[in-house]
C-alpha cells in the first residue's frame, strides 16, 4: 500500500502515540482490503455507541495526543439531563456514560448525538469521499445523496477523523458502487412504516451485495424519511450500505446506468408484492397482544414532519395514564417544536420528546418485563435483544395503543 512521506512518519511515531494508533488502524485496514492508497476525507460521523470498546479507543487515541482533523459529527449517546432523572442507572452505567462524552468532547467531535446525520447536520455533496458509521446513515449517504463511504465502524470512522483519511476501497471506487441484483416491487409505499418493512425485506434477499429496486405504480416519490427508514432497516436483516431506486436515486437514472456499465441481469432476482409485505410484516413483529408499558418511536431519529405526523394522528387524545410515550429526535427537530409549540401540545397529549439518545441505551430497562410498540424492526430488534418483547406497528396503530395502553 503507497503511503505518502508525511503518513509514514506519522506511522513511525513522529507525530505522536494517538496519530500513530489511529494511522496502524487505517494501514491495517487498507492491507485486509487491498487499498491502493489513503485518499483524504471531507466529513465523518462516528457511531459512538456508548459500549466500553468504542469509549476505550477514542481514549487511546486522545491519551495519545491525537485530535481530529475532520471532526465527525456523533451517534447518540444518551441524555444526562433528563432520561437519568426519570429512569435509573447503575454507577457503571452512569460513569460510563459520561466517560464517553467527556473522551469525544476532548478529540474534537461535534457533540450532536443524531443517528440521521445525512438529513441535517452532516450532510454530504456528490462524489464526496466521507467516513462514515451508523448501519443506517451509511445507505443514506451513499444511495441517496451519491457521497462515498464504506460501512465504517465507530472505530476505523474514528480513525479517519483523526488522519483526515481513509484507505481507498470498497465504495470509495465506481466500479463497486455498481448494482448486483435487481428486485421488481408492486406495492403501497405510502409512509416510511412501508418503506421500513420493504427495507427489512430487501435487506434479507441483499446481504452485504448491492439491491437494483424498479418500482411500478408507485404513487410518490420517497421522502427523505422514507430513505432513512428504506436503508435502516434494509441494514438490519442484512448489511446493505448502497442501494439504487431506478429513476429516483443519483446513480440510477437508467437500469443501465446502476449497473454501471456492466451486465445488466436478464430478468429480476425477486419480486416483491403488498402480499410479501404483509406476509413481512407479520413475520417481524412477536405475536403477541394485551397491555403495554411503552410507545417508543424515533430509530433512527424522527424529524420534525414525523413529530407533526404523531400530533395529527393524536387527533387531541391522550395518552393511556399506564403508558409512556416517547419519541427520540434530533435536537434541531427538538428545539423547533420547541419554538413552534409543537412540543408543548404533544407534551399536553401525553408525548414526551427526548433528544440526544438511542433505543438501546441502558435506561430504558426500567421498562423491560411488559410489552411494548413501535414503528421500527430496528428497535424491535435491539429492545428484544435487551430483554422486552416489542410489537411492530404502523404509526396509527401505534398511537392507537398509546392512548388505549394496549395493543391489539
Ligand atoms: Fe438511532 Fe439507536 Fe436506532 S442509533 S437508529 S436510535 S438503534
């Protein structure tokens, strides 16, 4: 692999510990992949995720003199001021908690604790060469916007911000930013439930390879949010990190054209119809039904038109005096209904908003041992994981449930 003269002597140590670590990381991973070179990097976001592992390195390397030159924006962590208030830690729990954000506060990151950083704080042009980790902001970054980033893990994204590079491979090259596979879809996509339940369908059939998607009779175009929740959930039940809608996303404006010059597959690999997607749906979710503990929406973060879609659907109910209602966001979005009242009527409703954390953060076991809903196979999946049995519903019917404290 080529290294510059000024990243062999940060290899060799010259230019401290923490850089050293940080470029034996990136070398590494250049070898393992056959990478040419380090190209440099315009943008990160590192998905620090509180777990101890990710936490002991970003110390390693901020022990060791290291900073970022791209500093990345970050995943969430979780909310010191309130949830802990609410919910209880342990003083592990805790200690580990703000270790995390005291360590990427000092490296430089940009604290803005957000799983969607591709939709408003981070935000990628075309043909940008970025780091990027989160399973979900990375099918985000690459199929829709048509920046370039490897499914990078908090670490090796971390690594990247400090060198301000990254071993050029994998996505980064046209030619592995091709389709491999075409899937037909007849179905109703009309919100990003649909699009989530497609995605975890698509994700099953793609694995790690790259999803050719020709949609008939679809009514609308997707959204930003139905993007994210595509690519969410298609990273869930499998690894996609790129995908093409022909005729919608950048790269696709022609089948041919997301095959990118090669071999166009003579028929479709799978078809997807509103059947499958039933069938999907019903697969995902546990089967069962009764009192619930907990509404949980927000994975990954909901934006502003999302929190908007809760209050129409409330339609001036409220929520079930058993239930808690909460719904993770970004700040931005946060501090908008904030100053637009939004937040106030969903706080009157019942619907609590809470920027800054994730599903899986350890507070919410104080809710583990009864059922609970949400829009998201993703967060069903992490929850169960925990220890509480999720159900999966669309958002009707999950605000349904809120304000009756059951699910049927
Ligand atoms: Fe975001 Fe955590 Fe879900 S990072 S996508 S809320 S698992």
């Amino acid at each position: 692999m080529y290294l510059t003269d000024e990243e062999k002597s940060i290899l060799n140590g010259e230019h401290g510990e923490g850089n050293m670590k940080a470029m034996e990381l990136l070398v590494a991973l250049g070898k393992a992949f056959d990478a040419e070179k380090l190209i440099p990097v315009s943008r990160a976001h590192v998905a620090l995720s509180g777990q101890e592992g990710d936490t002991y390195w970003c110390e390693l390397l901020v022990n060791g003199g290291a900073t970022c030159k791209v500093p990345p924006t970050t995943n969430p962590s979780w909310d010191v001021e309130n949830l802990t208030k609410l919910y209880e830690v342990t003083p592990e729990e805790r200690e580990l908690g703000e270790r995390t954000i005291d360590v990427y506060r000092r490296i430089g990151a940009k604290l803005t604790f957000c799983c969607a950083p591709g939709l408003a704080t981070n935000v990628p042009f075309m043909g940008e060469h970025i780091a990027f980790s989160e399973s979900s902001a990375t099918p985000y970054v690459n199929s829709v916007l048509g920046a370039r980033s490897n499914r990078e893990s908090s670490v090796s994204a971390l690594a990247a911000a400090v060198i301000g590079k990254t071993p050029y491979y994998g996505f980064h090259l046209d030619e592995n930013r091709a389709g491999e596979f075409i899937i037909d879809v007849d179905a109703q996509m009309n919100d990003p439930y649909d699009w989530g339940i497609l995605g975890y369908s698509v994700g099953k059939l793609a694995g790690s390879r790259i999803p050719v998607l020709r949609f008939k009779n679809l009514e609308r175009r997707p959204r930003p949010e139905d993007f994210l929740y595509f690519g969410a959930e298609a990273a869930t039940s499998g690894a996609v990190a790129m995908y093409h809608f022909v005729g919608i996303t950048p790269e696709a404006p022609t089948l041919e054209a997301a095959f990118k010059g090669k071999p166009v597959p003579a028929s479709a690999e799978a078809f997807i119809d509103q059947k499958a997607l039933n069938e999907q749906e019903a697969h995902i979710s546990v089967g069962e039904t009764g009192k619930i503990n907990l509404v949980m929406l927000g994975c990954p973060h909901y934006t502003y038109e999302q929190l908007l879609s809760v209050e129409k659907l409330m339609n001036g109910r409220h929520v079930h005096s058993e239930t808690a209602f909460w719904i993770l966001s970004s700040i931005d979005a946060i501090e908008l209904a904030e100053r637009s009242g939004l937040r106030a009527r969903l706080d009157s409703l019942g619907v609590q908003l809470v920027a800054d954390t994730c599903i899986d953060e350890p507070c919410w076991k104080s809710f583990e041992g009864a059922l609970g809903v949400t829009d998201s196979p993703k967060c069903a999946y992490y929850r169960e994981r925990r220890g509480q049995p999720f159900v999966v519903r669309r958002l009707s019917k999950c605000i349904d449930a809120a304000v009756n404290g059951r699910v049927e």
